[in-house]
C-alpha cells in the first residue's frame, strides 16, 4: 500500500527548470519556410482574382509577422518583455 502511495505522489520538478535552449532557432527553422508557402500562395490568390486592396493589406501583415520569424532575438526580448511585464522573474 505505502508504494503505490510513493507512485502517486507528485514528484519534483528539475533543480534547473525547463531547458529552452535553441528553441527559438527551433521554431524559426520549422515556421518559417512554412510561413513562406502560406503567403505566397495566398498572395497569388489575391493577384488573380485583382483584389489589391486585399493583396497590399495582407503584404503589410505578412512583413509585420515575417519580422517575429527572421529578426534575431525578436522572440527571446519579446518573452522577456512579457514575463518582466507580468512579474515573472
């Protein structure tokens, strides 16, 4: 009885924490070929069926969201910006 009380209980988490490093690179390297494709192809969408209105509004937020992809960094200051900005040390 008392093991599968040892079982059960909740057990510690690492001394050092979470290791994240090299996941930014991860999601960089994994996202953003991926990103490319999506906005190509709805970017030729757009030109085909003449819509520039459309076409130049998600060019502009392409360009905004491809800067979180190909900005060294960007992700890392960003969650530290956030954690800071909630009291997480």
């Amino acid at each position: 009885m008392d093991s599968s009380l040892e079982l059960a209980a909740p057990s510690q988490p690492p001394s050092g924490g979470i290791n994240t490093e090299g996941l930014a690179d991860f999601l960089r390297t994994f996202f953003a070929p991926l990103f490319l494709v999506v906005v190509s192809i709805v970017a030729l969408f757009f030109l085909f069926t003449r819509e520039i209105t459309r076409f130049v509004q998600f060019i502009i937020l392409a360009i905004a969201i491809g800067v979180i992809f190909y900005v060294p960094n960007i992700i890392e200051v960003t969650a530290k910006a956030i954690a800071g900005a909630l009291g997480i040390k």
